[in-house]
C-alpha cells in the first residue's frame, strides 16, 4: 500500500512550495481549500437549505413517473462486448459519477455506486430515480478504480465490497490521502492513496500514470470526522490517451493548473448537476456554465457530463443540466458535439490521431 503525504500544514490561504502549482492543505490536521474564495456554508444557509427539503420550497426537479423517465431519460443494457479501438477510447456513463473508461487494454472504473440509495443505510437517504444499468457482476474486467473523495454518492459501501469480492486484488484501488484505513477495513490491500499532484504508475503498466488532481469540495461519513480524507480530481495518462475525472467540485483555479500540466485531454468526465440553490451549492457544485469552463481550462477534446440524472440532491430541473451544458457550449462558441451526455449505460468512442502526444512528453517518475 504506496502513501505519500506531500500536503502542507500551515494558517495561511495557500500553499507556497515554489513549483506554481497549488497543493493540499491542512489546518489542524484536517484538510481545508486553499482557495481564499472558497468558504463552506453558513449554518443559516444550512438550516433553510434543511427546510427547503423537507418542504419542496423552492424545488423545481419536477422528476416525472418511471414510464416518463423511460423516454426522457433511458437506461439501456451496456454494450461491453464491443472491442476497444485500438487508436481510440471507450467511455460507458454507468449513472452519477459511475464511469467506465477503457483504452490501451486497461479498464479505469471512477466512484462506482450501484446501490439504491446514497446513504450509510439503504432504508433511508438519498434514493435513485433512475437505477444503475448493471450489476457488478455484469461488468468487463476492471484494472482500476479511481475514488474522488468520501461523500457516499461517490464512495458506496456495498460496491465496494462487491467489487473487491469479485476482483480481488487484481483490482487497484487509486484513493484520496486519508482514505487508506477504511479501504484495509473493506479487506482491499492494493490501493494506493494520493497527495495533490502525485503521480503513480499502474502495477505491471508501467506506461500507464495515475495522478490525483485538485478540486474544490469537502469531506464526511460520520459526525466527527470532517475534512480528515482529502478530496480531489483524477489524471489517467496512457501512450496516447489521456482522461480527466473532475469527480464532485465547485469551480477553482487548479483546473488552469491541471490543464497546463497534463493537457490536453482527450476526453473528460466533468459534473453538471447538483448545483441549486445557487448560494449554498455554488462552492461545493459546479454549474453547467463552469463545468464548461472546466472543459476548457483542462484543455479537453470532448467531454461528458456526469453527476447528473441519478440521485435526486437538489432542487434544479431533472434535466436542466443536459439543457445548459449545450447553452453554455453555444454561447462560447464552441462545438456542441465536443460536451455530450450519454443515456445510462450508453457509450461512447472516441478517437484518438495517430499523432497524439505520448506519456514521454512529461518528467518520469
């Protein structure tokens, strides 16, 4: 099990190490943004946000019946025996945050949840408007799983365990700082847990690098353990592929840093949804309109939007996201085609030039 803690302890609003890049940061001995702009909701935010849920004040998902659902947003049977291109990637949306990227004979699986609810039990919490579209079992095999941060739409018990059942340790567990102990409590002894800008190469794929990223968010299971897991953004870099994962965030400065880094990529997974009301969502949830500028400042190819379409966690129109993501893309000028959404279960190829820019392009590790 690799850790490298390279986060910086300190009371100041950044992290000054002298590279340009902005690192993870801790204030006794839990992790804080370390962006100034960055603040968590006041408690007052917290009490009418409380208040709005438990009256709908305010709510405009509409979210229709089932047979509705079944036209506006399909789930349909993943396509996992078609081969991979070789000079090409293959993404799947698996619901949520869920999703399948395959490329260069490698697997890499992002926040799986194929539970019912987001919750620490499955009798009350969160519950899916539109199930996972497979099981675990149905899955191809999976080399590696990649965790933003703790929140239970993201980390999910149950797939957990299932994963490691079926898996074992031929399935690498790619985790936030932090998050190695309740990964060993799970019984997962291959998992490599991350700082901000490290990088790690995939066992026995030596021309496959790991990175975690940064991402403005938070972490929580229980009642006392606030902030003690970090959370972030993946980099999965191949030969001639490279993927970006922005995991669950409000918009920062670290996605310029990323793209400067490690772009362009070909293809990226940026969240949409989940952001209303927009003065208690706006520093923990990007809006389409900032998930397209995460799109450019990573310097993506194409990207598809996740976080959306799945859990019911906030009050913007079931299928708003979908709807702003192709404005925002207009209203910039840029290709619709290059942001798109998939059905769940539905996938995607993307193909790569044969004159992409190999992994040799940055520094060894």
């Amino acid at each position: 099990m690799a850790t490298v803690d390279s986060s910086v302890e300190l009371e100041g609003a950044t992290a000054a190490t002298g590279d340009g890049l902005t690192h993870s940061m801790r204030k006794n001995g839990r992790f804080v943004n370390p962006w100034p702009e960055w603040c968590f909701p006041s408690a007052t935010k917290g009490m009418k946000m409380m208040w709005k849920f438990a009256t709908g004040s305010g709510d405009q998902s509409n979210i229709p019946s089932q047979e509705v659902l079944d036209t506006t947003l399909p789930i349909v049977t993943p396509d996992f025996s078609s081969p991979v291109p070789e000079d090409g990637m293959k993404v799947t949306w698996l619901g949520h945050a869920s999703v399948l990227v395959q490329f260069e004979n490698i697997s890499v699986l992002t926040d799986p949840i194929f539970s019912q609810r987001a919750a620490p039990f499955q009798f009350m919490g969160p519950k899916r408007y539109r199930g996972p579209p497979c099981s675990v079992q149905d899955l191809p095999a999976v080399d590696v799983v990649v965790i933003s941060h703790n929140h239970y739409d993201h980390l999910d018990y149950n797939t957990v365990k299932d994963l490691h059942k079926r898996f074992g340790e031929k399935l690498c567990w790619h985790v936030p700082l932090g998050m190695s102990s309740w990964m060993k409590g799970m019984g997962c002894e291959n998992v490599v847990e991350q700082d901000w800008w490290q990088e790690a190469r995939v066992k026995d794929r030596e021309d496959i690098k790991v990175v975690f990223t940064p991402a403005a968010h938070w972490c929580k299971r229980g009642p006392t353990d606030d902030n003690l897991v970090l959370w972030g953004s993946w980099c999965v870099i191949g030969r001639r592929s490279r993927f970006f994962f922005g995991g669950d965030t409000g918009y920062c400065h670290g996605f310029k840093e990323i793209g400067q880094k490690y772009g362009p990529f070909n293809l990226a997974a940026i969240p949409i949804g989940a952001y209303e009301p927009r003065d208690f969502m706006k520093n923990q949830h990007v809006n389409p309109e900032e998930a397209v500028q995460i799109h450019q400042d990573v310097l993506a190819k194409q990207s598809l939007g996740i976080h959306w379409g799945t859990f019911k966690l906030t009050f913007e129109g079931y299928l708003e996201p979908r709807s702003r993501v192709k404005e925002a893309m207009e209203a910039k000028g840029l290709k619709v085609e290059d942001f798109f959404t998939l059905d769940h279960g539905g996938s995607k190829v993307i193909t790569i030039p044969q004159t992409e820019p190999s992994i040799e392009k940055e520094t060894a590790t």
